[in-house]
C-alpha cells in the first residue's frame, strides 16, 4: 500500500504534494518523491526515508518552480526501500512521470517484452513498466496512450501521469486501488485518500475501477476505459481531518479489519494463474519438495497461530510432518534439523528478535529457509533463501488483523502448491479449493456487513473478566488467536484450549455465567466438541458459538451463534477469525481501552 498525491492549478505545487503526502504517510513511509513540470522539464526528487528527508531535500518543497506535480509515499512491494525504487519514476528522456498505488501482476512477461525492444531499466519496481509501456506507445496523446496501456496491464493500481508535451495536465486512473479527486477554485488534486486534500477542499470525486480522469487547471474530466466522458456526482466530506486519516473508522484496527478482502486478495491472486498455483518467488524445485521430509514452522504470537493453522493445513493437503515452533523456544532448544528440511519463517514486519534468531539458527544448520513477511527488504526477507510477500499493506494498529490472515492465505496457496507436487491432493479437490480461495475475500466481505450482531453481543460482555475459547484441530489454532486478540486489546484475562484438554482441570473453573466461546468449524469433529460444550453448559457457562452457516443444529446445545460463509475445511480458520477479531474490538472500545496502541506492546518487536 502506497499514497499518491497530484496538483495542479494556480499555486507552487511541490509544498502542497509535501503536504499532502504527510497526510498519507500511514500508507508508506520507506521512501517518497515528487515530480514537478517546471515549465520546461519535469524536475523529479526522491529518497529513501520519511517524508522529513524529502521535506528537507527541498526546503519544504520551496526549491521546486512549478504549479502542476505529482508525489508518492512509498511501501515496498517489488524491489526493496531504496533512492532507485522509490517513485516517481521516469522514462529516459524523462518526458513522463509516474507514481503508482498497488500490483502490477503480469509485470514479469511486460519487462521482458520491453527488455526485448531495447529498453533498459532503473529500478526492480513493477510500476516502471508502465512509465516505459507509456513511453512506447505514446503518441502525443496522453490521455489515449493510458487507455491503450490498461489493457496490457493486470493486477490493481491506481496511477498519477504528467508528460512534458501535454504540460498543463494530469493523467490518473483507478482500479482495484484507492484514487479520489479533490475540485477547487484555485486546483484540482488527485489522492489515495481523503486526508491529502481536506486543508484545499471537501469536495470530492470518488472514482470507480476503470475511470480515467483529466485535470488541469480549471476543469476535471472523468472517461470510461472507452474514453467516453462520465457524469461524477460530487460528495461533500463532512469528517473532521482525523477522522479522514483513518478512512472514517474510529480507529486503524477497524479500518485495517475491513481491509482484509483486499489484502487477502492481493496475497492470493498474483499467485493464480488459470486456476494452478504459481509461487514465482518460491525457487526450490519439484524434486526438492517430493524429497520434504519435514518443515518446521517458527514464529511469534499471532504469526505462531497462523503457523499452527499451517500446520493442519499443509499435513492435511502435502502429507508432510509439520513441526509449528515458538521462535523464542526453537532458537535455544537445540533442534534436530536433518536433511530434506525447510524451514518456514513468519513475520508481519519481517524484524522480529527471536523469530530472525531462530532463521539464522535453521540457516546455520543447512535448512533451506522460506520467509512469509509482509515488510519488503527487511532483515528476515534479505536473509531467507525464498521470500514469499504477503502484500497487506502496513498495519498502524498493533494488534494485527489483515496482516494475521494475509498469513493464512498465504500458508494455503504453499499448501495446495506442495500437496499438488506431492500428488497428494486429486484433481478435482485441488480445482475445488482453487475457486473457494478465491471466493475467500467476498466471503469477508459478506461477514464484515453483518458486524452489528457481534457489537451487540460484545455490549452484554463490557465487565467480563475471564473468557475461555475452545477447539478442535483448526478450530484450536483459530481459539490460540481469537484469545490473543482479546487480551491484547481489551485487557480481559482469557485462554485457549484444545477442546479435548478441557476437563483436565481447567473445567474447575466454569461457573455461572463464565464466557466459553467454542469455535466448531470441522464438520468430523462436530460431535466431540458439542460433547465438551454440554460439560461446560451443565456447569453454568454461557456458551458462544462460531460455526458454519449450515450448522443449525448447534443452536440447541449453546447460548449464541456466530455464522461464518461455508468454506471448505482446510480454510475455515480464516472465516471464524473474522467475527473474533470483531468481538475483541467491541469489547475493548466498550471498555474505553486504546485500541490502536494497547499499553506495553509495541507493532514490531526487535528484542528478546
């Protein structure tokens, strides 16, 4: 996730992109430029850093003649933080320049076309292919040459142009990313989001996928990908500025908690190609994973939790023995690490102490090492044989939401990658789960609209002191992870445990009125775990369900149901985390806690 910014009209125009951007930094903040038409040339500034270091760079932008620019906060994708990979990027006669929002998907096949005609490239971004596929096709006529580069292009991107021989415009285009325009009497802008634009004006555009709009000075215009002109009803931002700066959520964590179709998506679709699993970063050959005798999953809190779901997950589908280890246990335990190993590392931010030990430790023995982080560049992404990105945008919340099951799906795809090598998995369930990854994000998406339920319940629970979660199987890995988030945020004392484990003592502590949420997911597993739901409830517990949607039955053994979309087995602990990551929320915003900053945990933990 990036934050692009575009001004042009009567002003100097490199101070208000600066701006601008500064509005934005919570969407990137590993480098960041702007490009400015100076009247004669277009003037391009960019560094590895903040938006302080830019600001500096130029005076606060004073340095830079010009009133039509365009900027860019940058969160790395492809290529790691760095002056080359930072936006705006340029062709080579430096004509046209370029800032990007989200993933060019086929940008492999396009660089290696362009490579093909003669063109060199800067930077290892995917976005410099469009700068250069602009560059080759352009014939005068910016505004034609984007039309006749979206249908090259696959993936989401929201795009901001200039080009030194149409001088007095603006180019952008939106799809699958966020692009506003913001109208004015004395300019026109174009945003990622609302906060770059509310100190100039509250009236906006808001694009839809395929607009392409025009602006210059004293106009804008909005075309179809057929460049006939659209008629855009202007809306009226009634929020506050730091109310825009979160989307309009009252806090990061709901808002990153709606993002997640998005950042599920961007995990799993660039890793699908005509309905086979394609892990271009992942270089271990097919003899290599036949010959996996074992993996060892190693990470922290709620990577470990995803680890765990892994586990089940690829032993189910790949039939290797999977190992899910605490990285701050795995480093001092003296592991046996044999031939035929690899080791999974998992990381949101990719710095992790323990979990960066524990690689270096697999690593010294010879493991082959797969890192799944979501930071581009960082310390466990430079160091892993193979990186496997999850593309989910940065997280401002501590506790993570779309960052934990970007996790998840990317676990899935190594799963059906491995169990269809391994030809463990038939061909008719391999194509089956295809299509229910890829249903995964509208499946949120429809859990994400009934929220209100959950608010309810969570409303009836402010002075709850204890909570317990069970399950089976996944549904374990899922109560492991719904528990966290309860703790973390909301302060509330709770557990996890393996359904089974129940009566080994712990049930000595259910009584009247004592929150049990049962996760039951696992349709073979359905009536051991109402087995261990009727113990609780004979003992006074009040008991919340989490179940899938044709499992009605549940209702005359439990208090209260949440339904989850029907999903196929091996994917239902993404579903059931979304209705308790909304739960956790409600408690803790109920509760007056600082959801976004919990006291004493910190984003990305980099000490034992």
């Amino acid at each position: 996730m990036c934050g692009i910014v575009g001004y042009i009209g009567k002003a100097q125009a490199a101070p208000i992109l600066l701006d601008g951007l500064a509005k934005l930094e919570y969407r990137g903040y590993d480098s960041a430029g702007i490009s400015i038409f100076d009247g004669e040339n277009i003037e391009t500034v960019k560094t590895k850093g903040k938006i302080k270091d830019l600001r500096e760079m130029t005076h606060d932008g004073t340095d830079l003649a010009g009133t039509v620019g365009i900027g860019h906060t940058r969160w790395a994708t492809h290529g790691e933080p760095s002056d080359v990979n930072s936006h705006p990027h340029v062709n080579a006669s430096e004509t046209i320049a370029v800032v990007h929002n989200g993933i060019i998907e086929n940008y492999l096949e396009l660089k290696k076309r362009l490579l093909d005609k003669g063109y060199v490239f800067q930077s290892e971004t995917d976005t410099e292919v469009v700068t250069l596929l602009l560059d080759y096709y352009f014939d005068g006529d910016l505004l034609k040459t984007l039309a006749k580069v979206m249908s090259r292009i696959e993936g989401s991107y929201a795009l901001g142009i200039i080009n030194k021989d149409n001088p007095d415009e603006i180019i952008a285009v939106k799809k699958d990313s966020p692009l506003i325009v913001g109208l004015s009497e004395d300019g026109n802008y174009i945003a990622s989001d609302i906060p770059a634009v509310l100190k100039h004006t509250r009236k906006i555009y808001i694009l839809e996928d395929g607009e392409i709009v025009k602006l210059t000075r004293d106009n804008v215009t909005v075309y179809n990908q057929d460049l006939d002109v659209i008629e855009k009803e202007v809306t009226e931002i009634q929020w506050d500025v730091s109310a825009a700066e979160k989307g309009g959520y009252q806090h990061f964590m709901m808002k990153e908690i709606h993002e997640q179709p998005k950042a599920v998506r961007d995990t799993i679709f660039p890793r699908l190609r005509e309905d086979e699993v394609f892990i271009h970063e992942l270089r271990m050959t097919e003899e290599q994973i036949k010959n996996l005798k074992k993996i060892f999953i190693i990470a922290c809190g709620s990577a470990y939790h995803a680890g765990v779901t892994g586990k089940y997950v690829i032993e189910e589908l790949s039939r290797i023995p999977v190992e899910a280890d605490l990285a701050s246990e795995f480093r001092y335990r003296n592991p046996i690490l044999e031939d035929n190993t690899l080791a999974i590392i998992i990381s949101q931010s990719g710095e992790t102490a323990d979990t960066l030990a524990a690689m270096r430790e697999a690593k010294r023995h010879g493991v082959r090492t797969l890192a799944i982080v979501n930071v581009v560049g960082s310390s466990i992404a430079r160091e892993a044989d193979d990186v496997l990105y999850t593309w989910a945008g940065p997280e401002i919340a501590v506790a993570t939401t779309k960052g934990y099951t970007s996790q998840l799906s990317a676990l899935y795809l190594l799963a059906l990658h491995f169990g269809k090598i391994r030809e463990k998995i038939s061909r008719s369930d391999y194509l089956e789960m295809i299509q229910e990854l890829k249903a995964l994000p509208d499946k949120i998406e429809q859990m994400l609209q009934d929220k209100e339920k959950i608010q309810y319940l969570a409303n009836q629970y402010i002075g709850l002191k204890d909570v317990f979660f069970l399950g089976r199987g996944i549904d374990y890995a899922s109560a492991l992870e719904a528990s966290l988030k309860l703790k973390e945020i909301s302060y509330v004392h709770s557990e996890a445990y393996a359904a089974g484990e129940l009566k080994h003592g712990t049930i000595s502590l259910i009584e009247d009125g004592t929150l049990v949420v049962a996760l039951v997911t696992q349709e073979r597993l359905y009536g051991k775990i109402v087995s261990n739901i009727v113990e609780v409830k004979t003992r006074g517990g009040f008991v919340l369900a989490v179940t899938n949607e044709d499992n009605t039955e549940i209702e005359k053994n439990v208090d209260y149901v949440f339904y989850i979309p029907k999903t196929n087995k091996n994917f239902t602990g993404l579903m059931a985390t979304i209705p308790m990551q909304l739960f956790a929320y409600y408690v803790a915003v109920a509760k007056g806690c600082d959801v976004d900053q919990p006291r004493n945990l910190a984003k990305s933990v980099t000490v034992e």
